[in-house]
C-alpha cells in the first residue's frame, strides 16, 4: 500500500488560508477607508453648498444695489434725494 505524504497538501492549504486572512483583512481595511471617502465626499458637498449660499447672497445683494441705483440716481439727478443718500443706499 501506497502512502501519500500530507505536508504539501498541508502546506497548500496553509497558504490558502493566509491568503483568504490577507483578503479578509484587506476587507476589513476597505470600510474604513470607504468611510473616510465619504466622509470626504459629505464635507465637500458641505463646502459646495456653502459656497452656492454665498454666491447666492452675493447675487441677490447685487440685484438689490441695481434696484437701488436705479430708484436713487434719477431721484439724485432732481436734488429729491442728496447725492450723500445716494452712496450710503447705492455704495460700490
């Protein structure tokens, strides 16, 4: 009878576990760098959204400055109001 030496089988199968640990710790890995990605993700949408508000502010302070020179210069032009209400209401 024949007997078949067990060491490289064992072997072959110690390393197949190594590997399935490296994987299993390179997962373990993944979601914490997939949290932090996200997290990355959610403070730049944060920053996005801020700067959105701000230039949306800026826009409507804009607006309203026309809208106020365009009321305020021809009332200066008549002497209605002083060209001194004028830039205090209509400043840039």
């Amino acid at each position: 009878m024949f007997e078949i030496d067990p060491r490289p089988f064992q072997a072959a199968v110690d390393q197949a576990n190594g590997q399935v640990a490296q994987f299993r710790s390179t997962r373990a890995g993944d979601p914490s760098q997939v949290a932090q990605a996200e997290a990355q993700v959610a403070q730049a949408s944060s920053q996005l959204l801020q700067s959105q508000a701000q230039l949306a502010q800026a826009q409507a302070n804009q607006v309203k400055t026309q809208l106020d020179v365009n009321k305020y210069a021809p009332l200066a032009e008549q002497k209605a109001v002083t060209q001194q209400d004028l830039e205090q209401r209509c400043p840039g």
